[in-house]
C-alpha cells in the first residue's frame, strides 16, 4: 500500500509497510498514482497528454521516471507487502508481566471544576481522596518489583490536582531516589498540573525531580476561562499564566509541555497556540476533546473541515516561524523519519494494561488513567498484584492488526491502532475505531510528514528518497 498527497508544495508518497517516505516531483507522483492500476504503456501514453510546468515531457522522459519507480518497487520502498501481522503480540508476549511505568493518581480532588473534564473533576465517577505516603511508597516497589531486567522507570505524577498532595509526591520521589541505588532502576518522573498551586517550593521541586512538567493552558484567555473555572465559576487564566511563565523560565524553555484542550467552542485552535507563542512558549500541544455524544463541547461534523485547516495552517506557520529563527514544537508533528519506534512497538500499541498501568489513591490498578473508575477494568492492585488476567489479556491482545478497520489505513503504523480509551469510551470496546479521531491523526500524519520533508530536503531538492 502506498498513500500519496499533497501540500504546501510537495508531491510526497509513502510506502506504508516500509515506512519509505518519497518526495518526488509530479510526474512521478502521477505514475506512482496509476502503477499498480494500468500497464507502463497505458500510463505512458496517459502522461504523454499531460503538461508539467511549461511543457510535456517526450516518451524517454517517462520511461526513466517509470524505471525509477519499478526499481524502487525492487528495492522494496514502493508497494512493498505488510509481513508483520504474525509478529503482532509478539512485543507484548516477550514483556508480558513487565510494568515500565505508572501513572500515580495523587489526588482524585481538584480546585479547579472544568466541565469537559475526563475526570469528573478529578473524582473519577467516585469519591474524593487523596494518595497516602504508604500507597505512594507501595506503588514504587510494586513498579520495582514488577520491572525485570529495565533499569529506566517512568511515574506520572497525575489527577485531579496532584499539588493538592504535594507532600506525599515529594515523600514519594524522595523514597524512589533511596531505592533506585538499591535496585540499579532509574526514575523519570512528571508532573502534571492546572498551575493554581505553583510556588518557589514547586518550582525548585519541578526543575530538580522533574523530567518534564505538563501545564493546562487553553490558549485564548476567552477560551479558556470558558472552561476552566473554580467552584465560584472564576476563570483560572489570568491567575496560572504568570506562574506558569516563571516555570518555564525556570526550566529555560526546555522539558515541559503547554498542554490545551479544544472543543466544538474553538475549533480554530490555531488561533489559541498563538496566543501561547505570544506569551513565550514553544512547546505546545492541543488535543481534541473526547467526550459523550450529548455533550455540547463534542467536536462535530460541521467542524472537522475548520480543524484539518487548523492542522495544515499549523504546519505552515511552524515552517515560518522556524524560516525566521524563532521554532517552536508541537507534540503531535514530532517525527524521526531515520529512527522512530521499532516494528513490534508501532504494530503492539500503546502498553496500557501491559506495561503502563494507573494507580488509585487507593492502590487499585487500571489500564491507564482514563479507564480510573471503570470497575470492569480495575486490574488489581499494587499489594497482590494483577489479580483481573482477563482484562489484562483483552489489553495485550490488543494491537493494530486486531481492528479491521486499521488493516487498510495508510497510517496504521504511525499510530499503532490508535488509543484504546477512546474506542472504549466512542465504541463500547478497547478494539473499536474512533474514526473521527481517526480522521484527525491521518491530517496531523500527513502534516508532520511535510514537516519532516522539509526539513531533509528543503524547497529546492525533489524527488528525494528519504
């Protein structure tokens, strides 16, 4: 399979099993186009019709532009064969029973009382609580003792507000730091947070402990506020934005991430990343709302054209802005075009259940933070471990070549099959398609793979195989 488009200039092909990625000029985009479909006399005489820039292009022209695509279909770049569907588990069944990373609620409590949260703000469908020192401590060695042989270990520090508990996560990275010397592990920790209770205190914790910090920033202090509010119905804005540039400022501009949400109120959340750029942050990202069909902030239909535009505007402005020595990423266009994932991570998925798992306050364990409070999925808990195999194997079982639909999308292997959370919560089932998610990740694919283009090959050089 190969997916072709076009944008800001470029005429970019890729092979989908490979992972090749092809700049090329039009001509050989429009022979790629027809390959497969007609015999190379047919596309000859097809493309012989045909006006590129100024002129049309004699019969040895094409022939060598047809040449050039049958040796690269030889050297397996183009139309080569998706072998990988017998590997797909087999990631997930080397690892099976290692935990890498935990996402430690802190505190199902929140100050602020945004209404298109997840979370129930911060409740989790449950009860107010927050995570004691002995949970916290507990959750460390359940981590360490379900590693094996992984030295580097990840904890999210997560909500609710986890710096309505900012004691126990400080106890708890102090306690990680005693035992990763007795165990030979390494701890990276993040911190999630709305900004309210940021201090100097947090600050100095953050920059010492903190591999990276996630603020909540929706953009346009409108916007924002819109949503954002305390119990009085007070928006937040105005009150988290100068903590939050003194974090960043803090951490020189490096190793943290402008965290915002966009709803069916601002589609053109464009508009809401310049306000960030304006403020001086450079590392962004903007997540579509995921929510109950009923609900008024649910992304429509009619909003879906405004968002792909959104998505290509973004790539060109990043372009710009880089042009003029002021870059700045976006967490979803970050793509390493010679590195990236091995095969068996991009066909297995994400981990959760396997390899990431979330912590109540109350020691249960879920597959991720987002099933919190879906009792079918409780897994356990960090005193005996994981005790529901059935949904734990539902989770490892659970991977790209498992879902119909994904078999013929283009992007299958970029997004692994996508984030099971969302099928869940859209479908009914961990193994269904958010396809208007779906529709989203294939735009900011292909934006990012314009991004990545550009960067290898710049304006001037086509017809490149990268």
């Amino acid at each position: 399979m190969v997916h072709q488009f076009q944008l800001d200039g470029y005429n970019i092909v890729i092979d989908v099993a490979s992972g090749s990625v092809h700049a090329v000029d039009k001509a050989a985009y429009d022979v790629i186009s027809m390959y497969e479909e007609y015999p190379k006399k047919e596309i000859l005489r097809k493309l012989s019709r045909r006006k590129y820039g100024e002129r049309k292009l004699d019969r040895s022209e094409l022939e060598e532009c047809y040449d050039q695509v049958t040796e690269l279909r030889d050297a397996g770049k183009l139309f080569s064969e998706d072998s990988y569907a017998s590997l797909a588990g087999e990631l997930k069944k080397r690892t099976s029973g290692v935990v890498k990373a935990l996402c430690l609620h802190v505190a199902h409590t929140c100050n602020l009382n945004c209404s298109y949260c997840f979370a129930s703000q911060g409740k989790y469908h449950g009860e107010r609580a927050l995570m004691t020192t002995e949970v916290g401590r507990r959750a460390i060695d359940f981590l360490i003792e379900n590693s094996g042989s992984r030295r580097n270990l990840e904890v999210d520090f997560f909500g609710g507000e986890p710096l309505m508990n900012f004691d126990m996560v400080k106890d708890t990275v102090a306690y990680a730091r005693e035992q990763e010397k007795k165990y030979n592990k390494n701890f990276r920790f993040t911190l999630t947070t709305n900004g309210l209770l940021i201090d100097d205190d947090v600050i100095d914790f953050a920059n010492r402990e903190c591999s990276n910090v996630v603020l909540s920033l929706d953009g346009r202090k409108e916007v924002h506020d819109r949503f954002r509010v305390d119990y009085a119905g007070n928006g937040s804005w105005d009150r988290i934005v100068p903590k939050f540039r003194k974090m960043v400022e803090a951490r020189n501009g490096k190793s943290y991430y402008m965290r915002g949400t966009f709803t069916h109120n601002n589609p053109d959340f464009l508009e809401d990343i310049k306000v960030m750029l304006d403020l001086g942050f450079r590392e962004l990202s903007m997540e579509p709302v995921v929510c109950a069909d009923d609900d008024p902030m649910k992304l429509t239909e009619e909003d879906l054209p405004v968002v792909l535009r959104q998505y290509e505007d973004l790539a060109r402005l990043m372009k710009k802005k880089k042009a003029e020595g002021d870059p700045f990423t976006f967490y979803h266009y970050m793509l390493d075009l010679t590195g990236g994932p091995c095969i068996y991570k991009r066909i297995s998925g994400c981990g959760s259940g396997t390899e990431y798992m979330a912590v109540t306050p109350w020691g249960d364990l879920y597959p991720c933070h987002q099933f919190v409070g879906e009792e079918k999925f409780r897994l356990g808990d960090i005193w005996n471990g994981v005790t529901n195999h059935e949904v734990q194997d539902e989770f490892e079982s659970c991977n790209l070549y498992e879902r119909e639909e994904c078999r013929n999308c283009w992007a299958r292997l970029y997004c692994s099959g996508g984030c099971a959370a969302n099928a869940y919560h859209s479908t009914g089932s961990v193994k269904g398609i958010y396809e208007y998610g779906c529709r989203l990740f294939r735009k900011r694919m292909e934006c990012a793979l314009m991004l990545a283009v550009d960067d290898i090959v710049g304006n001037e050089d086509e017809d490149s195989d990268l």
